[in-house]
C-alpha cells in the first residue's frame, strides 16, 4: 500500500490574501484538516473560497498526543493530512511537533507549505540584526521565572523574539529594564499583518513607559543581542592552559578569543598574557 503523506501549513497571520497558492489546494483536496482552531479554519477558508473536500478535525495542544497515532495510521494507509495553526506556521510554539516527529520515525512523506510567521515577521520589520538570532517561545508567566529567564539573556548576542500576552507586556518589559538595562534596543509588533499592525522601536525604559497605558492584540517582542562581558584573567588563564598543552600563545589566543563571544581582540589578549608573564 502506497502511504499518503503529511502537509504542514503556514496559515496567514491577519490577511487571508497571504496564503499561498499551495495552502489552498491543500485546504481544498486534503483528506484530513488537523486544525488547531476548527471554526478558524472554516473561516479561513470561506474567505479565501474554498471547499474543504476532507474532515476537519481539531487538533490543539490538550489533545495532540492522543489523536498523533489515529492520524499517523490515516496517512500509512494513504490519506493525505493537513496540519494548520491559528496563524503563522504549525509547531512554532504551536501543535504538531509530535506528529511530524511520529511521522518521520515512521518513514512517512512530511512537507511544508511555506508561508507566514510572526517570528521572522517581526525580525525583518525590526530593524536589528537578522543574521543570527533565538526564538525563545512565550515569556515565562511568573515573575521569579521570568527574572531568572531575562538573566540568561543579558550576555545573549544573538536578537532574540518571543510572544507575550498584552496582559503581561508591561510587567515583562518592567522587568526587562531591571534586569538588562534601561537602553537595551527592543521591538514591540502588535497585530502583525492586521489592519491595526503597530510597530514600536526604542530603549526597553521607552517601551515599557508606553506599555503602561495599556496594550491590545497580539504580540511579538524583538530584543537586541546583549555584549558578553568577560573577565580578562579568565581569558589569560585559558591561554595559559593551552600554551602548557604546546600551543603557541599567538595561535592559543586566537582560539580563546573565538570561543569567547564578546572577549577583547586577539592583540588585547596577548598583551595580557605577556604582562602576567612579568
């Protein structure tokens, strides 16, 4: 028996005018539409014009596990299953990872559908670095969480995005300027796509002054990269290892260096190592 396959699709985040071409064929000739929002689905379909020809099952986080080996035997036995979030693309902090990951054990066909994603969205109207960067999921709820969570991001060069409630924006960002400082750069995008999209740029302590009034919609946060600190001695120490290993000290301070995002320059190093020496 020929198997079906699995088809993950990205799902628009606000204009139903941003599906791909391939997203509604899929909607409209899949076996099965595992969705995470079953009316949203529906609508979405509606407005883009399309008859779903399968079932549309529901398929969230509370139920995914449960319903991953009905729709892995559906698809060994030929049918063709969509998966689709609310918005934005399945698995990034949305369901389907267990049953890409239950799929791919099985040797089972599995394709994405490109498209939408509030994540890359958000780093490309950013304005910050794009060239390396972290995706950090929702911000922790609880405050200790949330403080212990931002301390691991102070020396993070990478630009990070993450979700957050609008509930809970202006807390975040409070605790942000407490613990990363008050002119780290950051982003706020608020209904991305929508007709009410807002982009906000500028220091946390701006940010979380104009969060204070109040906030609607969803929302993705992009935080600048931080500069690691690192302690010259440390370094100097480090070298000192690896001349005692037979490394030269030039080539043993290059080697530190790389491995040390945010260390001084090579030269700077070196020196260091030379005045210990004295």
């Amino acid at each position: 028996m020929t198997p079906g396959k699995l088809l993950i699709g990205a799902t628009p985040l606000g204009r139903p005018d941003d599906a791909s071409t391939r997203l509604v064929e899929a909607l409209s000739t899949a076996d099965i539409v595992a969705a995470e929002d079953t009316r949203r689905v529906r609508a979405l379909a509606q407005s883009l014009g399309v008859q779903p020809s399968g079932r549309i099952l529901s398929f969230f986080d509370q139920n995914e596990a449960g319903r991953v080996p009905g729709l892995v035997a559906e698809i060994e036995a030929g049918a063709t299953v969509l998966v689709v979030s609310d918005a934005g693309m399945p698995l990034i902090n949305d369901p389907g990872y267990r049953l890409v990951a239950a799929c791919a054990e099985a040797d089972l066909p599995i394709t994405c559908l490109p498209g939408p994603s509030a994540v890359t969205t958000a780093l490309a109207v950013s304005g910050l670095a794009s060239d390396r960067f972290c995706f950090e999921g929702f911000a922790p709820r609880k405050h200790a969480a949330r403080l212990s969570w931002l301390h691991t991001l102070a020396a993070e060069p990478r630009t990070v995005v993450f979700f957050e409630s609008p509930r809970r924006l202006a807390e975040t960002l409070r605790d942000a300027v407490e613990v990363l400082g008050p002119q780290r750069r950051a982003v706020v995008c608020r209904e991305l796509t929508k007709t009410h999209e807002e982009i906000r740029r500028g220091s946390l302590a701006a940010l979380a002054e104009w969060a204070l009034d109040g906030v609607l919609g969803e929302i993705t946060v992009v935080l600048a990269g931080g500069t690691p600190t690192v302690e010259l001695s440390a370094l100097v120490a480090e070298v000192e290892e690896l001349v005692a290993d037979g490394i030269r000290v030039k080539d043993a301070c290059a080697e530190v260096i790389a491995a040390n995002p945010g260390a001084p320059s090579r030269r700077e190093l070196y020196d260091a190592v030379l005045r210990a020496r004295d």
